[in-house]
C-alpha cells in the first residue's frame, strides 16, 4: 500500500509535470498553478539519478554520500533531542501525576510553550547555549540543535504519559494499597505499566518531533554537517541544478522515517504480551 | 480473639460540606477465625464502605477498627489480609504466575519461594497449567480464580471480597462459590464477603450481615445453620430457604420503610 501511494505520487507528479502550462496558470495576474519548468518541477528519475553524481563538480564525494553522512548526523542529533526530550517528558508526567499542586501549574504553561515559534526560539538557545560554560564543559552547537527537538518532543510525552500514569484503575490502586505497596512502588508495579499502551504512540510522536526541531534549528541557525544546512545549501543552487535539494529533501524523510522505525520496532517488542486492542 | 471487631464505627464522606453523606453510622460487627460472614444491602447501604474501613483503605470518621487483633492501619502494613474485587483486576502485563507473586515480591520474597508459592496456590485453585499464560486468555471466572490465588498468596489469614462474582454469568458463579468454600476450607481463611445476592450470601455464610442505607448500619444478622459441609444438594435444603426467607425479610423491612423516599437507587 505504502508503495502504492509513492508511484501514484510520481504518477502525479509527472502527468502534472507533461501537462500542465510550462509557465504555470495565471489568474488576474496571481499565479496559482505551479510553473512546470526544468527548474520548478525535475523529473523525478532526475533527482534520483542526481543522487550517484559529484557533490560538486569534480569532487569524488557524491550526492548520495552527502546526504547520508548529512541524514546520519542529523539523526544522532534527533536522537539526543529524543531521549532529552524523553527524560524530561516523563520526568514532568511522574511530578505532575504525584502532584496534583504541580500538573495545575504546570501544565498550562506547557501548552504554552508549544505554541512559541520554533524559528524564534532557535537564536535565543544558541545565544543561551554559547554564554554556558560549567568548568570543563563547554556548550556544544549541536547541543542547540538537540535541545529544541527536545523541546518539541517533550511534550507529546508528558502528555500521553501523564495520561498513562492516571489510567491505573481504582481498584488497582486499591489493591497496591492493600498490600502496602509505597507511591514508588505503585508508580513502577502498576501506573507504568498501565501507562505504555499510552506512552507508546506519545513516544512516536516524540520522535518525528524531536526531528523536525532538530532539522528546523539546523536551517534556522545555520549549523554545519546536518540535514537541514544540506537543504539550504541545495536549495541555493537550484536554478543551475534544481533536482538536488530534492534529495536532501528525501533525506530529511527518511530520517524521520528511520526514527519512526525504531519507535515502532520498540512498539511492537513492548506490546508484544499485551491483550491486542488499542487505546486511543 | 476475633478476626475483625468494630466498634462504632461511623464513616462520613465530604463531612461539613453542601454533599455531605453518611455512608455509615454507629456500625459495630464481629467476625471469629475462619467465620464466613457477608454484608449485604441495597446500593448505598455502607457495605462496600464497610469493607474498605477492614481493609484500611479508608479510615472511620468515629469508632474503632480492629483486624487480627490490631489497628486496622497495623494489619494494612503487615498484609493480615488479601482482598478480591468485582473486577479480578490481574495486571494484563504479568503472566498469571507473576499476578500470583505480586503481594509476594511486594513483601520481599525471594524468587524461588516465590515461585514455589505460586505453584502451590496455582494448586489449591486447580489452575496449574495456566501459570504462563497471561490473563486475557482466560476466562472470566479462571481470571477470578487467579484473583483468589493472588489475594491468599501470603497466606493471609482473612480474605476482603467485594462481590467477586458479580461479573460472572449464573452457571459460572454457583460454581465459584463451591470453588470458593472449598478454598477457605482447606487454608482455614476468615472471610468477609459483599454481595448483593441473596443466595450467594446464604449458601456461602455462617452469618448475613443485612445494612440499610441513608444512613448505611446494620439491620439484621441472620444466622445460617447449614453446617460446615456445603454442596449443590445445600440449595435445595428447607434451612437454606429459610435462611433466605429471614434475608429477605430484612431486606424488606427496610424497603418498607422507605417507600415514599423516591429514588432507591442511590
């Protein structure tokens, strides 16, 4: 199925592509179909064929090793973000599930925090990031990068966690406090485990989160050997060579489908005793 | 030396408040080792409260709870009790073994007693090949067995049901209760049973507990001479109807004296 969408795509693309106004559609002067040009619309085996050339120009490096080692670093960065992201979101779930004091005050301002942009917040963590300097520890640029995909992934984990961690049932909570089981103990024997058929998809939203931060930040303050500074530096070229930014674009989907991928494959080992029916 | 002695007992929800509820009051009970005693009631008479004060998971407003010669909280602490509910509430992530040893590895066993307890309790509720499987590929009543198992794992000597068999469909009940009569017997359990079944708490009972509610207190005690021995000849027995005749009669003295209050089932 998954492949059949991606040829009805490139079907698509290409009808589009042999059809339509190679100046694209005007109406009362406002263009609204798209221009069919060579520049505007490569075919599609050209992007892919783009991927075995040079780099550059008489560079041994092709495209296609480019945006690998781009994809690869971009995706160590996600994966920082991710489980940064991780540990605060469920770090936040587990104080504002003890707490109720905690999840009142607490969780407004994390709905706020989502709807800062991303692109504003990025100079200012850099900015942050480079005024820290603890002893040895020198901040990293990356780190920028990794810390706003944690701080796009931290949410749908507390959310979806906390949500978890209070799906235990009365009488489950009942029966821990029968056999004088602490809070502690509580939170690890049941509301954890109750909670990771809710943690799961969370988690996965997480992740292509913590994907697009760290992408975004990557264009938005320019950091070097990343995915999103591969996009840019494409897409400057496009007039002379307009299919490749298309593949540091197929990049930046692979990644985030390789980290879906991971997510999923730790879905499917965590669930793999559980009773087959989903929450939602 | 009783099992449970209350005192008194008075439990008020949201006391001062606008929904002020009294869901018990001046209740006092007392249950022997290895008594099989049943409260039963209409919705909102106390009895599920009641429960909950033996247990200590909730604490009386006034009065006072003893359980195994202790405050109620002491014998919380030390697991003097096991306690089964309408839902058998098995962890669906912990094969049935890993239900069973939940109170165990709670109080600290180590793996192998673990184990060879659960194997024995596994036994005793004659489920002994199911202890890998996970719950929700049982049935509901195997589910309850296992319920049971978990709640005597520790070899509590009472065991809290809060109408267990509620759930359950006729056939499979009747059956749970020979299952159950036959458990308490061979481990010597005292229990304390909610239902709001008639015959279930005749057939199962030395003693019916019958609670009125607003405020929940008791009515009735009725004894029920049917002897230690009890099997599916027991329900066709003349002390059996009379048994339920004098329940239900106590049941009915109260309906009787509300009529006219409206809504009952609250």
């Amino acid at each position: 199925m998954f492949v059949a969408a991606l040829a009805l795509v490139v079907v698509i693309w290409e009808t589009y592509k042999a059809l339509g106004p190679a100046d694209g559609g005007t109406l009362l002067g406002v263009r609204i179909l798209p221009r069919t040009s060579e520049y505007a619309m490569p075919h599609v085996w050209d992007m892919f064929s783009r991927f075995n050339r040079p780099e550059v120009r008489g560079s041994d490096r092709s495209v296609f090793d480019a945006v690998l080692a781009g994809a690869w670093y971009s995706f160590r960065l996600s994966a920082a973000g991710f489980v940064m992201g991780g540990v605060v979101g469920v770090g936040l779930a587990v104080l504002m599930a003890r707490f109720k004091l905690v999840q009142r005050g607490v969780l407004p301002y994390l709905v706020v925090s989502q709807t800062v942009p991303l692109i504003a917040l990025a100079p200012l963590v850099v900015s942050w990031g480079g005024k820290l300097e603890v002893g040895p520890f020198v901040w990293p640029r990356w780190l920028s990068a990794s810390v706003l995909g944690a701080f796009l992934a931290f949410f749908p984990i507390a959310v979806g966690t906390l949500r978890g961690l209070a799906a235990a049932s009365a009488a489950s909570v009942e029966l821990m406090q029968s056999y004088a089981a602490s809070w502690t103990k509580t939170l690890f024997k049941l509301r954890f485990p109750t909670a990771v058929p809710y943690m799961v998809p969370a988690f996965r939203l997480g992740a292509s989160a913590s994907v697009i931060g760290v992408v975004v930040a990557e264009i938005s303050t320019g950091l070097r050997g990343g995915i999103g500074r591969l996009i840019i530096e494409y897409a400057r070229e496009a007039t002379g060579d307009p299919a490749k930014v298309y593949t540091a674009i197929f990049g930046a989907a692979a990644l985030g489908l390789t980290m879906a991928g991971v997510v999923i494959a730790v879905d499917v080992f965590v669930m793999r005793n559980r009773p087959k029916e989903s929450v939602s | 030396m009783s099992a449970v002695s209350i005192r008194n007992a008075s439990k008020v929800f949201n006391l001062g408040k606008s929904n002020q509820v009294d869901a018990l009051r001046n209740v006092s009970l007392d249950v022997k080792p290895g008594e099989f005693v049943s409260l039963i009631g209409p919705s909102g008479c106390g009895k599920s409260t009641l429960l909950r004060l033996i247990a200590n998971l909730l604490e009386p407003t006034n009065g006072d709870v003893v359980v195994n010669d202790k405050p109620a909280a002491q014998a919380r602490l030390d697991q003097d009790y096991g306690m089964a509910f309408q839902q058998a509430g098995l962890f669906e992530w912990r094969t049935v073994r890993k239900n069973i040893e939940l109170p165990l590895e709670l109080k600290g066993w180590d793996k192998n007693a673990r184990a060879l307890r659960a194997n024995e309790m596994l036994q005793l509720v004659q489920l002994p090949e199911f202890g890998d499987h996970y719950p929700w590929q049982l049935s509901g009543g195997m589910q309850q067995r296992i319920a049971i198992a978990r709640a005597l794992a520790a070899h509590p000597p009472l065991l809290l049901m809060d109408e267990p068999f509620g759930a359950l469909d006729e056939m499979t009940r009747e059956y749970m209760q020979g299952e159950l009569l036959r458990i308490c017997a061979a481990t010597r359990t005292t229990v304390v049973f909610v239902t709001h079944s008639i015959p279930e708490a005749v057939y199962l009972s030395n003693r019916v507990v019958v609670m009125s509610p607003r405020p929940g207190r008791i009515t009735k005690v009725v004894d029920v001479s049917l002897g230690g021995e009890r099997n599916e000849d027991t329900r066709n027995r003349t002390v059996f109807f009379e048994a339920i005749t004098a329940v239900r009669e106590g049941l009915r003295g109260m309906h009787a004296a509300h009529v006219g209050l409206g809504n009952d089932d609250r």
